[in-house]
C-alpha cells in the first residue's frame, strides 16, 4: 500500500487520494453502510486502512401491513479498519478551502 510522492497536483483518481493522506475522509461502503475516518493506506484496489473510524450502517424496514418504511442506524466507532476496495461505492476527500 502507498502513493507515488511529491506534487499536489490531481493528474489521475488515486492522486485524490494520495492527497488525502492522514486527513479524514468519507467513504459509502455496499450495503447501506458510511464509514469516516482518517486514511493511514490506500492501493490501486481502494483496499484501504482507516483510523478513528465512524461506521454508520442504515437498515430501512418495510411493514407490510401498514407499508410504512422504517430506518434505523446503527452506529460503531472503530479505533483501526481494514476496508476492502470491492466494497467501495464512493471516496470523498476532505473539504478543502482555498
């Protein structure tokens, strides 16, 4: 895992990334879930390893009865998180100001 070094400049995707190194991002896993924590590791795959990471996952039940949705989210901090890239939906990196 790792970047290529040097430069600010976003010439491909993973370069959005390696920019974002040590800084927290949001990430939209399969399955409904939302993780955001600081990214320590990336590769080419979008395996990544995250820190201080905030899982959020969102389960909507339908009750045939009344049809009627119902949304519950569960929520999980995680000091370490292994994703991995297969899972990934959607990377954003941290808002930035200029």
């Amino acid at each position: 895992m790792g970047s290529k070094g040097g430069g600010s400049n976003v010439d491909e995707p993973l370069d959005l990334l390696r920019l974002s190194l040590d800084e927290r991002i949001y990430v939209k896993m399969r399955g409904d879930r939302e993780l955001r924590g600081k990214l320590h590791a990336y590769d080419q795959h979008l395996n990544m390893i995250l820190g201080d990471v905030e899982e959020v996952i969102t389960v909507v039940e339908y009750d045939e009865d009344t049809y009627e949705e119902h949304v519950k989210m569960t929520k999980r901090n995680v000091e370490m998180l292994y994703v991995r890239g297969d899972g990934v939906i959607l990377v954003s990196p941290p808002l930035r100001t200029t």
